[in-house]
C-alpha cells in the first residue's frame, strides 16, 4: 500500500510539473519571457501551497514569472485561457476559490492523503484537447469550442514588420555622429574625451488586412475579424482594417477598442454588405484609388483574407493585384481552404491573383493564424 501510495503520488507531482510546463509555454508565446528559472521559482512556491486553490496558483506563477509591470495583463489573460476561469486578483476580494477554476485547474496537490483519483482532472487529457482545437477548422467548431478559440485570440500578439529608418538616431553603436561628438568635446575644454555615435534604428512598417465578409467566407469572418482586433491591439497606429464583399468598409477605428466582443460588435453594425456577393476586383480597385495609391499601400504589407470567389470578371482582378503589387512591400493571400487535403486554386479569382502574391497561407485553425504572424513578421 504504501509503494502504491508513493507511485501515486509522483505521479501527481509529474502532472504538476507538466501543468506548470505547458502554462509556461503558453505564457511564452503571449510574450511573457518565462524562462526555466522563474518556472523553477513556480514550482518550489507551489511546493508550499495549494495546488488546488486557484488563488495560491495564481499568486505563485504571477510572482515568479512575471519580470515586470508589462507582463502582468498578458499574465493575467494567460491564466484565464490556459485554466479557463477568471484570475483571481487578490485574497481579500475572492476567499473562496471558484468553483469553475477549481474544476477546470489541471493540478494536483503533493501530499498524496485523501485524495480521490477519480475526481482529479486528466491533464493529459486537456493538453491534447487544448492542441487539437489548435488545428481544427474554425468553420467546424462547435459553440463551446468557439467560446474557447476567443480566449486564445487574446494571447495572440501578431509582430509587426519592421523597416529600415531613414533618419540616426542617438546609439551607443553604429557610426560615429560627428557634430554631437565635436560639440561634447567643446564643452569638454575642447579635448575629445568620448566618441558619441548613431545609427539608423527599425521602424514599424505598415500592415493592412483586407478581410473578405461575402457569403462563402462567413464560417471564417469571425476568426479573420479576431486576428485582425489582436494586430490592432498589438501595434494600432500600423495596422489598418477593411472589410470587403461587394463594398469597401474602413473597420480600424471599430477595431481599436480594446474588447474584442465590442470591437467586432462595433464592426458589424458598420459592414453594410455582410454575408453578400463578392466583386474583389472593384473592391480592390476602390481600396487602391482611394487609400492605396495615396500612400496607405506603398511599402506596406497588405494581407488578404479571402476564398478567391469572384463575382465579376476576372480580369479586373488581376489588373488590381499587379497594380497592388507594384504598390505595396509584400502581398500575401490568406485562404482557409488552402487547408483542405487535396485544395487546388482553381477559382478564377485565385487564377487571376496568384501571379501577384508573394505569400499564399492557409488561415482555416488557430495554427495556422500563429503561421500567418510569422509569415506577416518576416514578409
């Protein structure tokens, strides 16, 4: 009995640790550096505590893994996706754990006594559901699991590009700024004691999303929209936001508000030709004459979200994409059936496009949004 209890309860213990682990990552990769030794700092704090409670949780991983006052909000949004309930935000305010956290909080207390296994929650189980959901196709997922893509949206934080400057700036590298070390030396009694030096530093480049809402994207016009609300939390005054369908709409300004509910919200209520027809080559034209052209397309990376259903000419189409292309520093084209096993671009409007792209993605499951930020980030 006691061998049995003893196995039992490193087994608990691993599951802990992997708990621990697979947060950790997730807090990695919604930009929280949590490095092997704050993990560690984790799980040494939980050794005292109880794993149980979401509060002691909570507290234990914010106080150790956290480097800084800007990682506490991406912390907190993290617990809530990862644990599925709310973060506790002190002990005063919430003294009793919630029962939702207490029942979706895959870990597992240490001591081993009085504890029934088959009330435990499976980790392994949740983790592989948890990477799943990742791959699955957002236009087949049920209401729950939808619910749960919503809350890994909010860990996404898209990179933006980044551009050579034209103007130095002040660095403690680079080439040697000549006026600036002259003038130091003059208030130095005219003895050059320190070299001051500039170089040119990366600024943003623009990014701008053309998310197709036409009637054949509606399954996907949601989690394209929620991409786009993270880009724009992410970097707002470079990315910019259009819908189109039959008609060109300019969503950023609803897409700035910081509630991706309310953002999307705010959008619908202003897209007039939801779930319409299709007319990319006029659409795309408007965009280039009245936005593009005028400077809002040249050097930008332009994405565009969309199957490639035309409802026009396809020639059109083509005309505007070089004419994009000639415009723009990259263009990539973002198609959920290109996740599809077997898909060939034989839709006129892809035809007409593809000589045009420079990347061509896939954007059908939450992985394949993580490749399009990549794919955005070293376009």
């Amino acid at each position: 009995m006691a061998e049995a209890g003893a196995q039992g309860s490193g087994t608990r213990t691993r599951d802990v640790v992997d708990t621990v682990l697979g947060f950790a990552r997730t807090l990695r990769h919604a930009g929280v550096a949590a490095s092997p030794d704050r993990v560690e700092a984790m799980l040494s704090a939980l050794g005292a505590l109880d794993v149980l409670d979401p509060t002691d949780v909570y507290w234990a991983g914010r106080l150790t893994l956290c480097a800084g006052p800007d990682d506490l909000d991406r912390y907190d949004a993290a617990f809530a996706a990862y644990f599925a309930g709310e973060a506790p935000r002190s002990r005063a305010s919430q003294p009793q754990a919630p029962q939702q956290m207490a029942v979706s909080a895959p870990l597992d207390a240490g001591s081993g006594e009085g504890d029934d296994d088959s009330e435990l929650p499976d980790l392994a189980a949740q983790a592989s559901a948890d990477e799943v959901l990742r791959h699955r196709d957002v236009g087949e997922l049920t209401v729950a699991e939808r619910d749960h893509l919503r809350r890994l949206f909010a860990l996404l934080a898209p990179a933006t590009p980044m551009r050579p400057a034209r103007r130095r700036r002040p660095s403690p590298h680079g080439a040697v700024h000549a006026s600036r070390t002259v003038r130091r030396a003059l208030r130095d009694g005219g003895e050059v004691t320190r070299l001051l030096y500039r170089r040119r530093r990366p600024r943003p480049r623009r990014v701008v999303l053309l998310i197709d809402v036409s009637g054949s994207m509606s399954p996907y016009a949601d989690a394209l929209l929620r991409f786009a609300h993270a880009a724009v939390r992410a970097h707002p005054a470079a990315t910019e936001v259009f819908t189109i369908g039959t008609r060109l709409t300019r969503v950023t300004r609803e897409m700035r508000q910081r509630d991706p509910d309310r953002a999307l919200a705010a959008s619908g209520s202003a897209i007039p030709d939801w779930s319409g027809g299709t007319r990319l080559g006029e659409v795309l034209k408007a965009f280039l004459d009245r936005w593009g052209q005028r400077g809002m397309a040249r050097g930008a990376v332009v994405v565009v979200c969309s199957d490639g259903w035309e409802r026009g000419g396809t020639e059109l189409l083509a005309e505007q994409m070089a004419r994009l292309r000639r415009l723009a520093h990259a263009v990539v084209w973002v198609n959920p059936h290109k996740g599809r096993a077997g898909y060939e671009p034989l839709t006129g409007g892809m035809q007409a496009a593809l000589p045009s792209i420079d990347h061509f993605v896939s954007g059908h499951s939450m992985a394949a949004f993580e490749e399009l930020t990549g794919v955005i980030q070293r376009a």
